[in-house]
C-alpha cells in the first residue's frame, strides 16, 4: 500500500510532516487510552469536522479491528452521545467531541465526568486527540483530498 495521500501533500513541508506524523504515531499507537474509545474520538471528530477523508481511512484501517460495530460507525456521523449504540462512558466522549468542537471548551458539567473515568494523563491525551484530528481534517478539508480508494464514504445523505 502506497503512503497515504495526505502523507504525500503533507510532505511538501517536510518539517511539518515529521512533528504531524511523530505526534500522530504517538496517539495511534503508544498512548494510553483505550483504542476503542480513541476510535470513537478519532471518527467523531473527524465526523464533526466534516472531514469524509479521514473518517473513511479510520472507519476502514482502525475503526472495525477496535471492534466499532456498524451501527456505532454510524452513530459518529449521525448519532448523538444519547443514541442507544454508546455506553455511558462513550457517551461521554461524543459530548467531549461535540463540546470542544462546538466551543472550543468544555463545560464544568463534563470536565466532573471525565474526571470521575480517566486520569488526568488520559485527559490530556483525549485533548490532543481531538485536537490532532482537527488538523488533520483541516488538511483534508482546505486540500481537497479525494477518498482513498478503499476508504468508506460517510453514511448516505451526509457530505462535507
């Protein structure tokens, strides 16, 4: 398999892909949230983002091998942290997505939740996730990327 498109685009500055990939390598495969919850981070955000790109890669590379059913595929597109697909606790990081995608903070409310069900280093991890993956949506977003080949294409009637 060829490097990924973003990778390809992203390479024209190369400073600026070694820190992305570093950094992203780090969340993917070295930190300590759970990958399944990591997952839903990454795809709601991206799903957030409108970023059909890199929801598509995950959905196919990461999201089902977590063990993402297909109704939870769909519900980080079109599902709300209430739909009957999350537990509580995946609950709780769709409304951690939508909160910090919707004002970029995130309410005491929440922050009691979090704190109650991850350590203060698995916040600020599932900080830099959400935060990681808007960078990269709006890489794939401002670029234009067409799908990977492989990739999955959102849910029908959504489009970025």
């Amino acid at each position: 398999m060829s490097p990924l498109l973003l990778f390809r685009v992203v390479g024209h500055n190369r400073h600026i892909l070694d820190k992305f990939r570093s950094t992203g390598s780090y969340l993917l495969n070295f930190g300590t949230i759970d990958p399944i919850e990591r997952e839903i981070v990454i795809d709601r955000t991206c799903a957030r983002c409108g970023a059909e790109y890199e929801w598509g890669v995950h959905v196919v590379l990461y999201g089902r091998r977590v063990g993402l059913s297909e109704e939870q595929i769909g519900a980080t597109v079109l599902g709300t942290a209430d739909s009957p697909v999350w537990t509580e606790r995946h609950g709780i990081l769709i409304k951690l997505v939508d909160e910090l995608h919707g004002t970029a903070a995130v309410s005491d409310a929440l922050w009691a939740e979090l704190q109650a069900g991850w350590t203060a280093a698995q916040l600020v991890e599932l900080l830099a996730i959400v935060g990681q993956y808007h960078m990269v949506s709006y890489f794939t977003n401002v670029l234009r990327l067409p799908l990977e080949t492989y990739a999955e294409h959102f849910p029908a009637g959504v489009r970025p």
